[in-house]
C-alpha cells in the first residue's frame, strides 16, 4: 500500500477529545471507484460530500455508502464470480459478500446514474434515464436493488466489479465504517450524472489531477481515497488497472488517529 504523506491531516474536531471506549461497531459499506480512459490517460468520477453531513462532509470521494439488508437478498439475478469468490477476496461471509456486491451496484446507480446491469448476463444497459423513477425509490428505500432488477428484467453483472481494498474507520471516531473498496469501469453508453443530494459537485478527473488539488487546498481528502487514487495514477490507464492482480483475499486497514495540535495525523501500521 502506498505511504501516506506527511500533509495528510483531519480537523482535530473529528474525534472527541478524549476517547474512552469501547470503539463503535463499525457499519459495513462499499465504495466504487469508477473510472474512464480520457484524452489524457484513466479518469475517475469524484463527487464532493456536502459541507456539514454527519460523516465525511466537504470531502471528496466515489460513490459508496452502507449496506442495506436487503441487499443480502439472494434473489436478484447475477452474472460474474459468484457470492463465495467476493467472499474469499473480502474475507466476509458469503452472505456479506452478496450484500457488498449489491450495494456496491445499488450505491453506484444511486449517486451516479451508472448501473451496472443489463436485459442478460452478458450485456449492459446502454441508457439509464428510462431509470429514473426506480432511481429515486432506491434512495428513498422504497424499493430495494432486487425488486428494481427483477422488476426491469435486468442481470447484476458482478463481473464489472474488481475487488480493492478494504479500510474501517479508526476507532476513535464515533461514525465508523467497514469498506469494502471496488474499481468498475463506465459502461459504454452510460454517463455518470451526480445527481444526488449528498454532492454539491460531482466532477470526472485525472487522479494527478485530484491529487494536486488536494495539495493546493481545494480538495479535501479521506486516506482511503488518496491512497485510491494514487494508485489509479501509477496505472494509468483503463487496461492497466483491470490487469492489476490482486491478491487473493484483501488486507483489512485500520488506521489509527494521532493527535497533534490542531489536526489529527493518520497512521496506517
């Protein structure tokens, strides 16, 4: 895994003052980074937390979110490495690992517009705007990924997804998460839009680009997030990163916070 820079701090705010314990459960989650070839090498789909939300806000990063329960529904029809491949790569459950998969898809289409899905297990929806009555339930949990799919005749394609990484939260922090980190592919056809009320901008960028930013201050970054897209930038293109070989099951990361003054340095043992 990458080291992370010296720079790489959080407002000391972020934590209470004094911890003591016991750590929060953390919440299962997934994150997809999703990525494009542009004029200038891979791309990847940004979107900027809103200012003041409970977790993460102002801070840039991909889509993702918690896992629903009904995403562990194990009727939905899915194309791709079953239930118990995703299970041995993210050392979970296999019933866990359905839910990840799930709600990696159902994050994705939430807070992009990109769905990775289609009419059989070998093809992809080329246009989702038919899609956006089903988009909106899906936020609102008034429908859940399975019925949407079924109900469209469509196929999850697992397949698109690639295992990443795996980070939780520290356990000083009072929100805590257990992400699973995915890397897909945007769908040829398919846009990726932002329209969700979580963003306040929603942007396609370089990964040299975005780390720059957060260098100069105009971006604020999360350690999974930078660590992401530094390694999107040493691959540099679509073909490298879908070539890169993980290994067979994902290192869970647990930084932990230190502080200092009046920010919080992250460290990853």
């Amino acid at each position: 895994m990458r080291e992370l820079p010296k720079e790489l701090v959080l407002p000391a705010d972020m934590v209470p003052e004094t911890f003591t314990g016991p750590p929060v459960e953390p919440r299962d989650a997934a994150t997809v980074a999703l990525v494009r070839d542009g004029a200038a090498g891979v791309e990847a789909f940004l979107l900027r937390r809103v200012a003041g939300m409970a977790f993460a806000g102002g801070m840039t990063v991909f889509p993702g979110g918690g896992v629903d329960q009904r995403d562990a529904d194990t009727s939905v029809a899915w194309s791709g490495p079953s239930p118990s491949w995703w299970a041995s790569r993210f050392a979970c459950s296999v019933e866990l690992a359905t839910a990840l998969v799930c709600a990696a898809v159902r994050e994705t289409f939430e807070e992009s517009g990109v769905l990775l899905a289609g009419p059989s297990a070998s093809s992809v929806v080329a246009d989702t705007t038919g899609f956006s009555a089903a988009r909106a339930a899906l936020v609102a949990r008034e429908l859940s990924l399975a019925q949407f799919l079924s109900a469209e005749g469509l196929v999850l394609r697992a397949d698109l997804l690639r295992p990443w990484a795996n980070w939780v939260t520290p356990e000083e922090e009072p929100r805590r998460y257990d992400t699973r980190f995915f890397v897909a592919v945007l769908p040829e056809g398919q846009r990726a839009d932002g329209a969700t009320t979580e963003a306040s901008d929603a942007v396609w960028q370089r990964p040299v680009d975005a780390l720059a930013d957060w260098k100069a201050g105009r971006r604020a970054l999360m350690p999974p997030t930078w660590v992401t897209l530094a390694e999107l930038d040493d691959l540099g293109s679509v073909a490298a990163v879908l070539d890169e070989q993980r290994s067979e099951s994902v290192t869970k990361v647990m930084p932990k916070l230190v502080r200092d003054g009046e920010v919080l340095r992250v460290v990853v043992s």
